[in-house]
C-alpha cells in the first residue's frame, strides 16, 4: 500500500504495523506498572476486536458509543470501528444521565464500548430511552461479573470470538479496511454546546488526516516523540492529536492510570509532546504558586531573582534571538538552580513543542512558562475545522495573537469582524440537522467561526472573544470578558471568573476561588474553615481576593484602552460552577446565558450598591441527585487606578 492510499486511519494502522512493528505505540499505567504495545500488537489487538464486533452484528454505517477515560482498549475499539467501515462517536465520560441519553438517541448509536461498571451503570439507566441501542462493551469487567443483561459483553471476550471469526473468514480486516475511502465519514464528535444543545460535528478521514500532515510537518513530530493521553476521547483535540497524529508520524501515546495520577504520570513519562487547554496550564502554574509559599524564604527570594531574569532573557533565547554573554550565564545559573528543577517538578524535562487551545490563555501564563524555556504556543480552531486554522511558528510566538494562517487555510473576517475560514480540516456538515449546517457553512465552503478577530499589520491574527461575548461598556469602551477572566485568572487562588459589564457603567465579576490552594493558604495561617462554601465566605479570604483584584486593575491601568475595564465590585460564589448544574461546558467554557438567567440577583446586587446578597440555588451532587444550596454572599468594592506608567 503506498503513502498516497493512506486515506483512512485503519489503512494508517495496518502501514505502521508493516513498516515500524516493532515500535512502541501506546502504553498504559496499571497498578503502578507501565504496560506497552508495539504498533503490531496494537494492529494485532485491533484486528480480533473488530472480527468480534462484525460477529456481534456490526455493519457498515452503524454509530457506535465509546465512553471512558483515556485507555488503549477504548482506542483499540475506535479503530476497529472504522476499519470494519462503522463510526465512532465518542462521548464525554463524566456526562451526566439526560447529556449521555441525548448524544446516544441523536446520533442513532447501535453499539457502545464502555470502559467499566460506572460507565455501564449510566448507560443502562438510560437505555429504555434509546431504542436504537442494542449492545454494549466493557473492558474492566470488576462489578459486572453478575449482571445479567444478554447484550452485555466483556471486551476481552468478544476479541476472542474475534479470533474465531478471523480464523473462519480469511482476511476479512484487510477487505473490510481496503473499502474504506478519504471522503467517508471517519467520526462524528459533538460540541461542548457553549449556547445549547450539542451538534454532531461530521469529521471525514480527509478532514483529519490532511490537516495532521500539514500538522506533524509544520513542528517536524516524528516516531521519536511522545506524549501524554489524558484529555477526553469525546474532545476533537484528543482524537486528533492522541490517536490521529500518532497513527500519522508513528509516536507512541501514554494513558495514565488514572485522572487522579496524571500529573504523578506525566513526571513518570516526560512527554516531549504536550497539549492541555487553558485550565491544565493555569492549574500547573497555581501548583507552583503554592508549592513556592511552602518554600523557605531563601527560596523564595532565589525564585523570585530568577524569575526576573527568565522574563527579561528567557523568550530571547528560546526564540534564537539576540543574548548577551552575561545574560547567558545568568540565565544558565537559573536554569541549574530554579527552571531546570522546575521543568522536572513539572514533568517537562524532555519536553519539546507544547501547545494550548480551547480558549485564550493568559499572556501572563503564557510567558510564565515560555520564560521557562518550554516551547509553548497556541493554536486556533474549532471542531467544524478538524481542531486548528492558526499555528504559531517557533520564532514567531506571541501572546497576544495566535499566529498566521496554517499552510491551506484561507480567513478573512467580515464587516462585523467576525473570523471566516477555508481549510482541508472544513466538516462535512451537524448530523441530521441541515439547517445550523446552512447557518454555519456557506455554499462556497465558508464557515462562520461565532469568533471576533483582527489581523495585525504582519498578518497573525487576534482573537478578542467569542462574538456574541464581545460587547461595549456605557461609555463606549470595547468589552471583552474572557481578556478580564484570564486576567484573574493569573491569580493562584482564583480558579473560575466571570465578568460582566456588557450595557453597564463599570465591570463586575464572579469569582470561584481554588479550593486546593486556599485551603492550604488557610492552614499555614491557623484560619479554621468547614468545606468550601465556609472558606469562600472568609472575609481573611474576599481580602486575599480583592488584592487579587486590584493588582490586575493595576495592570489593567497600564494600557489607556483597557483603564475602563477595571473591576469595581465583586463577589465570591458560595460554590464552584459545575457542568453538571449546567453552568461551564464539559471543556470548562462558561455558559454565560445559563449565568446571567441563574444568578440575577447577584448581578442585580453587584450593580445595585447592595453589600450583601442572598442566593439559592439547585445543585446536582456526584449520584445524580439534586438539592438547593443556600447562602448569603458578601460583595466588594475594589480600588481601581489611574493610568500608571509601565514604571510606576
């Protein structure tokens, strides 16, 4: 088979399986032991689940439900999938009841491979509600040995029958994988559903392996690379970099034990290849944060030098620009005494290319680490774009923009600046709805992104927010809200925010603080607290965050734009949002709708002098159950500045 048939991902397996089949694939950490998989194991393991799934009745065109966190046996299933010409449709696995029952009836799902007894638990009470499922998968078979469901079958197992139906169909994998084609319908993954319910966004195998090539060309990832599989299957960005990219250059992928061990693994592994979403990055960064209040002062005071000096030299270097000799030396001292031991604690000593998208990341994050000499970048995309439209160039990396167009994308954006695109990665179309189709894509194969952007004078474009999110203070100021939250969220103790301030005088904001780190904070002082909502309310704790507050007014006041978005007021919420209460997405993007209706009067009170405001609200607990959470929330007022020099 030559490289230029090498149109769908089973035919991309069963190349790597010949040319590289004695190279590590994947691994996986269980009880403590790393296990690993050849590319002829993986193709081997792959080949018996899809003899088994044909011989459970699988056809060609069926949908097929793959739930559970991120584990070889679940990746194994979506391949053997396509390779027998059916589609897989992955689905969040922390989806509660009434999210998993509307994914699985919409997209029609005969089949669904689950990873274990909580997952089988969720779908069988759901299950009267979708009719058109038929059989479901397991792999860790603890807790099920009694269940007495007939179309209940353990994974292991049916790769056995698999075996059988190989040995009595002769080649069956190679004929079924040779029928399928570029333009076929390789995945269907839903959206987070920001503004409702989720789509189906249609990928095809062309979607997704032209823009990986022009991907794993552009940062030069080959079989030599690894990486760490950690975020959800159901996310477009997992199944493209995780199991696409890979099946493409040939690296291996690491599934951690569990999501409780993925920082310990990550050490563990070392990736040379990294991606997480803003909220990963934002989480090591308040790791560091704390583990430096932990420190002795001497570190302290070691940290803090350095980390001056990583700012003022750090990005030069790592971007091959200009250096003195003794900023070098400098650098190079902090490098053995605080980055390199950093970068370790990390788990990024190896690391090569890292990559954030999803959402804006902090320019403060940003180049926290990029000083750091991690070679981090953003990239820009969407599902309906098979994940990315911009990449950032290694020399050419900046906070405040996300790159150039990548090699084959066209954008331009329209008179209202919303971005338009055109790329190899464009989607076929929302399964079985036509109409948001229309609305989105355009005839010439345009496709509204919902984004706002601008290009600078050198071409990288800017995104400034979600389209619909952008608006304009009273005075006329443009307002961004996602610029203020990442602002906040800078900060080590806040967690969540957000602003508000669209047809106001002045800006507001939410805040939902760290638990982890406060709590730690809180007991180096001797402050005594019961849970979350007791600590939040701490009036030690709103001074703690109103500092917070007013350093990033202070930063605000620097740049004469940006001075009338200040925050004046805030509050700090007697919970955290949550996506099973519907109020942030499973990829933790805020539902500012489902805000603003729920929490009213708050905002009311935030922007009605009030100091102090009652709340009540339903809040779904960890067994599906629901309650009403009740509190009294302080508000308060925050010092705003006048326009300070970047010296003063």
């Amino acid at each position: 088979m030559s490289v230029n048939e090498l149109d769908t991902f089973p035919k991309l397996l069963m190349h790597n399986a010949e040319h590289r089949p004695n190279v590590d694939a994947m691994r996986e950490k269980d009880l403590g032991i790393w296990q690993t998989w050849t590319w002829r194991q993986v193709y081997k393991e792959v080949e018996a689940l899809a003899g088994g799934l044909k011989a459970l009745g699988l056809q060609r065109g069926d949908r097929v439900a793959v739930i559970g966190d991120n584990r070889p046996q679940l990746y194994w299933s979506v391949a053997a999938v396509q390779a027998m010409g059916a589609v897989p449709v992955p689905l969040y696995q922390d989806s509660v009841g009434d999210e998993m029952q509307y994914v699985l009836h919409h997209a029609e799902v005969r089949f669904a491979v689950v990873e274990n007894q909580e997952q089988v638990d969720k779908v069988l009470d759901i299950k009267s509600q979708v009719p058109s499922l038929e059989t479901m998968v397991y792999d860790d078979p603890r807790g099920l040995r009694n269940y007495p469901e007939p179309f209940l079958h353990e994974l292991t197992g049916v790769q056995e029958k698999g075996r059988v139906y190989a040995r009595e169909n002769a080649d069956f994998f190679a004929r079924e994988v040779a029928l399928g084609q570029g333009p076929d319908l390789s995945i269907i993954v839903y959206t987070s559903g920001t503004t409702g319910r989720p789509k189906g966004v249609m990928l095809s195998y062309d979607n997704l392996i032209e823009t990986g090539k022009l991907a794993v060309k552009f940062d030069n990832i080959t079989e030599k690379d690894e990486t760490l599989a950690y975020l959800p299957m159901a996310w477009v960005g997992d199944h493209f970099i995780t199991y696409g990219e890979s099946l493409i250059s040939g690296f291996c992928f690491n599934c951690p034990e569990s999501p409780e061990t993925v920082m310990t693994d990550l050490r563990e592994i070392g990736p040379t290849y990294f991606f997480a979403p803003p909220r990963i990055w934002e989480n090591l960064i308040t790791n560091v944060m704390v583990r430096m209040e932990n420190a002795s002062r001497l570190k302290q005071i070691m940290f803090q030098h350095f980390m001056k000096v990583s700012r003022k030299v750090g990005v030069r270097l790592l971007e091959g620009k200009p250096v003195s000799l003794l900023e070098r030396l400098h650098y190079a001292l902090g490098n053995v005494l605080v980055y390199g031991p950093l970068r370790n604690v990390l788990g990024f000593s190896r690391i090569r290319l890292a990559y954030t998208a999803g959402e804006a990341l902090g320019p403060d994050i940003f180049d926290f680490f990029r000083a750091l000499g991690i070679n981090l970048k953003q990239l820009y995309g969407q599902t309906e774009c098979s994940v990315y439209l911009c990449l950032q160039k290694d020399n050419d990396v900046r906070p405040d923009t996300v790159g150039p167009p990548a090699e084959g994308v066209e954008i331009r954006l329209d008179e209202n600046g919303e971005v338009l695109f055109r790329s190899p990665g464009v989607f076929m179309g929302y399964y079985k709805n036509e109409e948001a189709t229309r609305d989105t894509k355009t005839e010439d194969g345009w496709v509204h992104s919902g984004d706002a952007g601008m290009f600078t004078e050198d071409g990288h474009l800017r995104i400034i927010d979600r389209a619909k999110d952008v608006g304009r203070l009273n005075g006329g100021t443009l307002f961004s809200p996602k610029f203020v939250e990442n602002k906040l969220k800078f900060h080590p103790h806040i967690k969540e925010a957000v602003a508000f301030g669209h047809q106001r005088d002045y800006v507001t904001a939410f805040i939902n603080i760290d638990f982890e780190a406060l709590s730690n904070w809180a007991e180096r002082r001797n402050i005594s607290f019961t849970g979350y909502m007791d600590l939040a309310g701490r009036e030690e704790v709103y001074q703690l965050i109103r500092e917070e507050v007013e350093a990033v007014n202070r930063d605000l006041s620097e740049d004469p734009e940006m001075m009338s978005i200040q925050i004046h007021r805030f509050l700090i919420l007697h919970k955290e949002l949550d996506p099973d209460d519907g109020e942030i997405t499973r990829t933790r993007k805020v539902r500012r709708r489902i805000i603003a209706e729920r929490y009213e009067p708050l905002i009311s009170a935030l922007y009605g002098g009030d100091e102090r405001v009652d709340v009540d609200v339903r809040v779904t607990y960890e067994d599906g159950g629901t309650g009403q959470l009740r509190s009294t929330l302080s508000i308060s007022d925050a010092s705003t500045y006048q326009q300070l020099s970047k010296a003063g």
